[in-house]
C-alpha cells in the first residue's frame, strides 16, 4: 500500500509530499503509525546534500514516535499498541568488533541509517525515514518508549538527546567538572541539560544573546556570548570539557583555547566544510580534539529510561509537515526553541 510521506527530490528543491512503498514485514520487523517526527539540523544537511552523499529523493526524519500497528511473526519485544521510538539506525552488520559492543554506530561494515542508506532488506533500495505516514524496522532497532512520557517531546532524544548524552557519559562528566556547551539548538539544548543532571557546572556558550535566559533556564549555571571577546577571554584555559553542536562555519581554535590541561573538545555538530585546527592550539596544554555520532541502540534505551525517570524532555515547537520548509529556513538563522517537532496527523490532512 502506498505510503504518504514529505520528500526532497534534488538538493534544491523544496520538500513535497511523495508516495513511497515500504517492505512487507519480515518475521523480526514492526510496523509503526509514526505520530510524531523531530526536525534535525542533519535533515537539512541531507536534503541540501551539503554533505554530498544524498540519493534522490529523500524522507528526512530519524527522531521517530509512534504505536506498533503490526508486528511480524518472529517478534518477541513488542506488541500492537506500544509505544516506540526509531532514532538514526534501522539495521547494521551485528556481527563487527562494534556491533557486538552495543556501538552499532560504528559498525566496520556501516550501519544502516533511516533514510538514505541502502537497505539490505530490499536488495539495496535507499531508506526513507520518519516524514512520512509509518515506517517498518527490525525489532532490533526499535526503542521502547514510556507511557508515562510525553510522546512529542521525547521524540528529539533519539537523535538530539542521545547524540548529547553519549559522550557526556563516555567522557564521564559529572560532579567538579567544567563543561562547555557550544551552540543552543536542537541538540545544545539537551547537551545543556544533559551536563546539568549528570552534576557539572555548565557554560553555555551562544552567537544569541537573546538565548541567555532560556540558556539559563535549561540549566546553564553561566551563558557566554560567544562575539563579545573580552566575556570568551576571561574562560580561557579553565574547561574540562567541551562540547561542540554547532551546524555552520566557526573558529574551533577559539573554544580550543578554553580548555586546560588535558581537556577534551568533542565535535558532535557536522558543518559541511572542514574546521581548520592550529597546531598549538593542541599541543599548548596537552588537548584533544574529538568526535562522537548518535550512541548505540543500548546505550539509546538507558537514555530514554533515565529521561523518563528525571522527567527530561525536549523543549519543542510543534509545526504541520507543510510548515517544514519554513522550518529548515529558520534552523538555518538559529531560529529555534529548541526542536521542530512534526505533527504527523497533519500528513494524513
Ligand atoms: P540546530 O538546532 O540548527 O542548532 C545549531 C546551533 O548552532 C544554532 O542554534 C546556533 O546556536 C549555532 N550556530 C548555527 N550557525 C552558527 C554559526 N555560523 N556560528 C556559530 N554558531 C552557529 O542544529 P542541531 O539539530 O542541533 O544539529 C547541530 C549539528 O549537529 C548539525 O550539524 C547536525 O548535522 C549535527 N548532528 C550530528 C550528530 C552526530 O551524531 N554527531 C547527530 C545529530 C546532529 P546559537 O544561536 O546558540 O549560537
Ligand atoms: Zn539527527
Ligand atoms: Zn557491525
């Protein structure tokens, strides 16, 4: 049966509604009534191919909440009815070093993504992901997701909130550490609260000014204007821990100068171009200068548990699928409090 779905066709044009087929369900998949999709800045990236490795068309949408509506003949963890999350990965090889350590994100062989990645299910026809009526995936890759929670503003954990959590959790923030938070979207708002819950004293970092409340609201125990130069200068060499979500061209050195001896910048945000890194600006004081993607499907689960646990939501802005346009135009200004959340009944309009 024919699938309702939001599509771009070329990286120019705008998204527009696009039938698609999704597979018969396997013995291990579930089929999902999708309810409600978060907008990532990564949708953007994709759709626009400022990352040049997007087939046409695409769904965007990897911040998935609905209800099983089937579930195949195999399936153990779910029923029709529940309520469950699908975040960036619907499959991977599960055999690898990195599969068999709950880090599916890194599978050697790669994972497959929710939409425009090739689906060995289908003999390699290209995903489609969570702007769209319903979506089919591997048991495996399905979360559960708490009746007590509310359903569309947990959705943007699965991609905003666990791409956050991950490596504040690796890289064992907590109680007596500076951290930094670079960028207050979609994902550096749940960075803020993240760093918050898990006992750190947070600096929010932000090019808006007008963000220092709300900064400070989500948990920022301080909010630096990151264009007034005498604020960044008074920071320098006293983080721990920084982390970096910003989408756009910015100068890394400047937050590199931050850190004290042994401190660790991570770069969760992917600008389309390279960030050009100085030599000294590593080698001064001993930094390190790393990446983190998504989290394992393992790892995604304990994160939405604790959130269900802490009462940890995203803040969100609700808009109808045919506002997506506008949406991605006011992500590209920052404009953003601090997730698009899609209603997908205004699909079915
Ligand atoms: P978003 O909601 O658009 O937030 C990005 C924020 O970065 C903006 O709100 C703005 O915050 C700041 N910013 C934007 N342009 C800037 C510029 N030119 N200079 C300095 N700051 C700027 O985006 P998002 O959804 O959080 O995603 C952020 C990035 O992470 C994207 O590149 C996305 O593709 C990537 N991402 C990576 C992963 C991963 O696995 N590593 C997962 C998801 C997303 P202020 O107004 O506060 O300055
Ligand atoms: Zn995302
Ligand atoms: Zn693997």
């Amino acid at each position: 049966m024919a699938t309702k779905t939001f599509a771009a066709q070329t990286a120019t044009s705008p998204l527009a509604p696009f039938a698609i087929e999704r597979r018969e369900l396997l013995p291990t998949d579930v089929a999902i009534n999708i309810e409600f999709c978060g907008v990532c800045h990564s949708d953007l990236h994709q759709a626009r191919n400022d990352w040049k490795g997007s087939s046409y068309p695409i769904v965007p949408g990897h911040e998935i909440v609905g209800r099983v509506s089937a579930v195949g003949t195999g399936v153990k963890k779910f029923k029709t009815g529940d309520l469950v999350a699908v975040g960036c990965m619907v499959d991977s090889c599960r055999t690898c070093a990195s599969c068999t350590r709950g880090l599916e994100q890194y599978c050697e062989k790669s994972c497959t993504y929710t939409y425009n990645s090739p689906d060995k299910n289908t003999a390699g026809k290209m995903t489609y992901g969570g702007y769209s009526e319903n979506v089919v995936v591997d048991e495996a890759f399905t979360l559960k997701l708490s009746e007590k929670v509310d359903a569309a503003s947990s959705a943007p954990l699965v991609c905003a909130g666990i791409t956050t959590y991950s490596p504040l959790r690796h890289w064992k923030v907590g109680p007596g550490m500076k951290v930094g938070i670079v960028g207050l979207g979609g994902l550096g708002h749940m960075g803020v609260k993240f760093a918050k819950a898990f006992g750190a004293h947070v600096v929010l970092f932000t090019t808006s000014a007008s963000k220092t409340e709300d900064g400070k609201r989500l948990g920022a125990h301080e909010v630096v204007v990151s264009k007034d130069a005498a604020a960044m200068a008074k920071q320098t060499a006293s983080f721990d821990f920084i982390l970096d979500t910003v989408s756009a061209d910015h100068d890394i050195n400047a937050y590199l100068a931050l850190l004290k001896l042994d401190g660790t910048l991570v770069l969760v945000g992917a600008p389309e171009n390279p960030l050009p890194v100085a030599a000294f600006s590593l080698l001064a004081s001993r930094r390190s200068f790393a990446g983190s993607g998504i989290g394992g499907i393992a790892e995604t689960q304990e994160m939405l548990d604790f959130c269900a646990e802490k009462g940890i939501t995203c803040d969100v802005e609700m808009i109808r699928i045919d506002q997506i346009n506008e949406a991605y135009e006011r992500l590209l200004k920052g404009d953003v409090k601090y997730r698009f959340v899609i209603d997908m009944a205004s699909l079915k309009a």
